[in-house]
C-alpha cells in the first residue's frame, strides 16, 4: 500500500486578521506553508503529496515542495470540500486500502516523532486515527449570556490534531457520505465517526499547534527554535 499525503491549503485565514492566508505569513523567515511541507518531508520522504491550493492564489511559489511526487487541487468552499477535491485528484492512482494521513497547512510545528508514531499507529489498522493531546484545562460550558452554565468533566476529553489518516476508500466514503447527509464536519475524524467507525486516538505533543489567531505565529516561532536544540 502507498502512503499518501494531502495538505490542505486553501483556507483564507481570516481570523489572522492579515493582509494575506496565514500559510504565507512568514514563520522564522519562510512561509508557514514551506515550513510544513519541510516537516513533513522530513518524516515521509516517500509520501505522495496532494495540496489543495485556491485556483486564484496569487502566492503559492512551487518551489516551496520539496516532496519528488506531488500535485495540486482545488480548494472549495469549505475544508472538506478541499480535502474531498484532494482525494478527486489522487483517485486515479490510489488503492482503497492505500493510507492517506490530511495534515493542515496551518501546523508548522508538528514534529517528525510524531508523524513516525502515528504512521507506524496506523500501519496495521483497518479503521486509521489522529493525533490527539489530553484536554488540560478545566472545561466551562456557558449559558449563551457570557456566564457559566456547566463545568464539563475533561476526563477522557481530547484535542484533535493533525495528521488524520484514514484508509483511502474508507475517507471517501465517509467524507462523501458526511457531504450527502449534511453533517458539518471539521475533521476526518467525525466524517469516519458518523459512518459508524471509531478512530485510534494517538497521543501527540501538545505543542503541535495550529496558526489560528495573530498571536498564534509568535508561539510557533517559540516552539520551533525550542524544537531545535
Ligand atoms: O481555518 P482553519 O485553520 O480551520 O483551516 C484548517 C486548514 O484547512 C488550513 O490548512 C486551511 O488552509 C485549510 N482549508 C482549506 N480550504 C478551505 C478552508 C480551510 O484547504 N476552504
């Protein structure tokens, strides 16, 4: 079976704030997004890559890919729709069975300990899973009116991360299948949940962090120098 690798990178970043998506804001002096796919090469050399790219974005620079094998697709409307067009695109040359980790452009920080333990996670099993970090603060539900309404226990309560990776026919099948029913999914994860799967949790660093907020490029710049000594 292949390993298959699919980035998706055609959000807008809006709540960045910024003058362009935040995969193009400098991170350590190059984009976030090169600095992703270096990672990832780093752990999988062999993987096949599939980045979902904006057909309109005028600030990719394909010379930021340093994967041998890799092709682009149309971002769409919302992030499943990205990844759903990323497995459109890798069809014609993947086996059902193939295993395709979805890792977001957005997380620069993901080391390549990590990306290896999940790969060797999932080598065997037939449903796949995420990397995901223990839930560490206490949880607050709020009445809708600014005020506590519950403390949620965090016992057994988890952040997803990512990669996600899932057996190729399984993921289509599921996310087409999310699409068709009108369940909103933010992840592989709960499209593969709602067809009646349950995926392996894989315990992750925390410090895997995705660039969300303006505050959030500083912590990754942290966390990569502290990374790296
Ligand atoms: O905006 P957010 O951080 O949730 O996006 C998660 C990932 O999904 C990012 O890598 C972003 O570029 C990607 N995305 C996409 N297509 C969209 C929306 C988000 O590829 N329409």
């Amino acid at each position: 079976t292949r390993l298959w690798l699919v980035v998706p990178a055609a959000g807008q970043g809006r709540r960045m704030g910024a003058d362009r998506p935040k995969q193009y804001l400098p991170l350590a002096g190059r984009p976030v997004l090169a600095c992703t796919l270096e990672r990832l090469h780093a752990a999988l050399p062999a993987a096949r890559l599939c980045l979902c790219l904006d057909p309109e974005d005028p600030y990719f620079d394909p010379a930021w890919v340093p994967f041998a094998d890799w092709r682009r697709a149309p971002g769409g409307a919302e992030r499943v729709d990205s990844v759903i067009a990323a497995l459109a695109a890798i069809a014609p040359d993947a086996a059902d069975d193939d295993l395709v980790l979805v890792h977001d452009v957005a997380r620069p920080c993901v080391t390549v300990d990590d990306l290896s333990r999940l790969v060797t996670a999932l080598a065997d099993d037939p449903v796949g899973g995420l990397l995901a970090a223990p839930v560490a603060d206490t949880m607050k539900r709020d009445d809708g009116a600014g005020r506590v309404a519950t403390t949620e226990s965090r016992e057994g309560l988890w952040h997803a991360l990512t990669p996600q990776g899932f057996r190729f026919g399984l993921l289509r099948r599921a996310l087409h299948e999310a699409l068709a029913r009108d369940v909103h999914v933010t992840d592989e994860a709960s499209a593969v949940e709602a067809v009646g799967r349950s995926p392996r949790l894989v315990a992750g660093r925390r410090d895997n962090l995705k660039i969300t907020h303006p505050e959030d490029l500083a912590l990754a710049e942290l966390v990569l120098s502290a990374q790296q000594q």
